[in-house]
C-alpha cells in the first residue's frame, strides 16, 4: 500500500494462540482512524435528522453516503490484506487463505 508516496509495509502474523492480527502503520491506522471519526459524526447526523423528522429522501441520501464512507475504509482494509496478509500466507504454502478472501469478499459485496 502507499500512503503519500511511500511504500507502507503492514504485516500479518500469527500469534501461538492463533489469533491473527494486521499491523497496520501509524499513518494508515491514523487515516482509518479519522474516517471512522467522520462516519462516527455521520451516523450521529443521522440520528438528528430522524429525531427532527426530517424529509426521508434527505436522511436515505446521508444513509447512503455514509455506507460509501464505509466502503471506503473496507477497500482500504482489503488492499493492506491482499497486498500483505494474502501475499505472505501464500508464499507460506497456506492456500486455505484463498477461502477466507471469497467469503470476505462476498460479505463486502452483500447488499
């Protein structure tokens, strides 16, 4: 992944207990981190405009950019992954991994 023009390396390993965890760098944690904290105001938004009964067809438009808002902080997710995680647990031989992105990605794509 890159992040203003540098190559960020975020590496999945995993830990005895097999639980895996992404390392993600400081910058793409902190950009992640500041679009949650905008879907966050989003959503509460949301709620202000329900509570003051406002027109449907404006609360569904900020429903639907917040789903974009949201999608955008998965297809970052899913780039670190695939570029990483995936890339690194293929090269280990472990091809259960191919599995585990269709069902992420169908989850993504659900609808």
């Amino acid at each position: 992944m890159k992040e203003n023009g540098h190559s960020i390396k975020e590496e999945c390993y995993v830990t005895s207990t097999q639980n895996r965890k992404s390392h993600n760098s400081e910058t793409v944690k902190k950009n992640l981190t500041t679009r949650l904290n905008r879907i966050e105001g989003q959503i509460r938004g949301i709620k202000g405009l329900i509570e003051k009964d406002t027109y449907c067809d404006d609360v569904i438009t900020q429903i639907a950019a917040t789903q974009s808002a949201l999608n955008s902080v998965a297809k970052i997710l899913l780039e670190g992954h695939l570029k990483n995680c995936v890339v690194d647990r293929l090269n280990e031989g472990d091809t259960e991994i191919i599995d585990e992105v269709l069902v992420t990605v169908q989850k993504l794509m659900k609808r």
